[in-house]
C-alpha cells in the first residue's frame, strides 16, 4: 500500500499554512512544503512562510532548503519530498503537503516525464533571443500552439521547456504530458483545495500585500540585493520581489508598487485556481474551514 499524504493547495492568500498546521496538530502530522518561493532562505516575508505559532504545533520540513542563487527545480522537490514522506509515514505520521505550486503537487504523486534530454547550446540560444527583446511565447506559439494553449505567456521557463522539446523530438511536449499523466500514482492521496468566494478572495490579497510591507518585504528586499543577491536571481523575479527591487531603484512610488503587487497577486490566484481546475480533477474543493478538512481527513485515514 503506497503512503496516505494529504495535499493542502489552493490559490495565494487562501489560508494553507494556518489550516495544515491545525489539521497536523489535530491528525498527528507534519508540513512539507510545496511552494517553490518558500524553498529559498531569506525570501520569508514575500512567501508569507508559516508564523512561529504555525510552526510550534507541528513538525515543518523543506523550508529554506536552498540559497538564492542556487537552482531548484520539481526534480529536486521530488528528490527531498518522497524519501521524507516515506520516512515520516514509516513512523506514523500523517505527511500534509502544502502548497500553491501545482507542478510540484502533480510531479511529487505522478513523477516527471522521462525521456526527454537538455540540449545546452538551444537554451542559450533561448536566452539570447530573450535578450535580444523576442517573446518566446510567440514563438511557441508557432511552433507549438497545443502547447501554448496551456501556458501563460509570462511562465518563461515552461515556455523555454516547451520549445527544447519540440526541437528535440519534433513532438509537443503535451503529448509526453498526456502520456506520463497514465503512470500510477505513488501515494494515496486526499487532494484539498482551499478556495474563497472571488470577493473575499481579492479582500485578503489586498490586506495580505499590505502586511507583507507593513512586516518588511522593502527591507527585506533590501537587505538581499546588499548581500549580492542580482535583480534576475530566479526568487527575486517572484511576485512581491521583483516589484520592490524597482521601487528601490526608484522605478515606482510606494502607492504604485502596493497596487502592481495585488495586481499581481490577484492574478497569479486566477491562474492557480484555473490550473487546479484543469490538471487536478480528483481535488475536493471547500471552504477553508477547520471541521469539513478534518471530516475529510478522518474518513480518508479510516479508508
């Protein structure tokens, strides 16, 4: 019998982290994280990572596991997460999986596709027509449309993916998607998703993006770019980030970089809810509110 996980996902701002920390201290569990800015040490307060209340009820694994400067990718999450999940289920406790990052939620249960290598000397090509001002969504757009289709135009690393393995294999990179999509999973998995009435959703991304500058996101941002940290660091290019490193350079004002992170925000959360829609249609959806999680979990575990 494969490991019982429990996924705790949904868009930004939705109330993973306080949830998960109730349901682990109530089930006997622990928190591995599955957001891809929390894994980088110093990004604290944009990644909104788990208070220290959050953190005494309950073991929390995967936070600040790398530097800023250093690569991380879904194949390193796997790597660190299911050998921990196996070690914690061995000792009977439940491994909650919390996060926004979809990718990494559906590469920990499936896995990457495998098959298709790197070719080094295309990528910097990549990046020197990125350089050069050409939008490579254009270009895969015509050189991939099935695989533009279910690719926002800003996520450059899944664009760059894409167009690598259709020079490859002259095949779309959907195709090896929809195939791997047929392995079987390796845990058992109750898949939450944590989602607010549109309204009340925008109303706690508004308050969230002002605490965040209330708790330090500028100094914060600060203090990184002083310690060495560059402008296109991968987590400096995160929301909250990359708008406050122009503010220092006084690129924008105060009321405009508050304004362009919501915004931001607001549509990373439209993203993220459509993306869980489409590529997780075994989630349960609910409201984030303590007793149905903990209904569901129990009658997951009795399972």
């Amino acid at each position: 019998m494969p490991p019982k996980i429990v996924i705790v996902a949904g868009p930004t701002g939705a109330g993973k982290s306080a949830l998960a920390a109730k349901m682990a201290s109530r089930f006997g569990g622990a928190i591995i994280n599955a957001d891809s800015l929390a894994f980088y040490r110093g990004f604290d307060v944009g990644s909104a990572k788990p208070t220290g209340a959050e953190r005494a009820v309950a073991p929390h694994y995967l936070f600040d596991v790398v530097g800023p400067m250093e690569p991380f990718t879904a194949q390193d999450f796997i790597d660190m997460a299911r050998p921990l999940i196996y070690e914690l289920s061995g000792r009977g406790v439940l491994p909650l999986v919390v996060g926004g990052t979809g990718l990494y939620l559906r590469s920990l249960i499936q896995g990457l596709f495998p098959g298709v290598g790197r070719d080094e000397s295309f990528r910097a090509e990549l990046r020197e027509r990125e350089r050069a001002g050409e939008d490579l969504y254009d270009a895969l757009l015509a050189a991939d449309p099935l695989a533009a289709s279910k690719l926002h135009r800003r996520d450059r690393a899944r664009i760059a993916r894409a167009l690598e393995v259709k020079r490859l294999t002259g095949e779309s990179l959907v195709k090896f998607q929809e195939e791997h999509g047929l392995a079987e999973s390796a845990f058992e998995a109750l898949f939450l998703v944590l989602d607010w009435e549109t309204e009340e959703l925008d109303r706690r991304l508004k308050l969230r993006v002002a605490r965040m500058l209330e708790e330090g996101l500028i100094e914060e941002t600060q203090a990184l770019l002083r310690a060495g940290v560059p402008r296109d660091a991968k987590p400096m290019l995160a929301i909250g980030y990359k708008e406050t490193a122009a503010y220092l350079a006084d690129e924008k004002t105060l009321p405009a970089l508050q304004e362009e992170i919501y915004l931001r925000t607001r549509q990373l959360a439209k993203r993220q809810r459509t993306w869980f829609r489409g590529q997780a249609p075994e989630a349960v959806w609910i409201k984030p509110e303590s007793a149905l999680a903990a209904r569901l979990i129990a009658s997951f575990l009795k399972k």
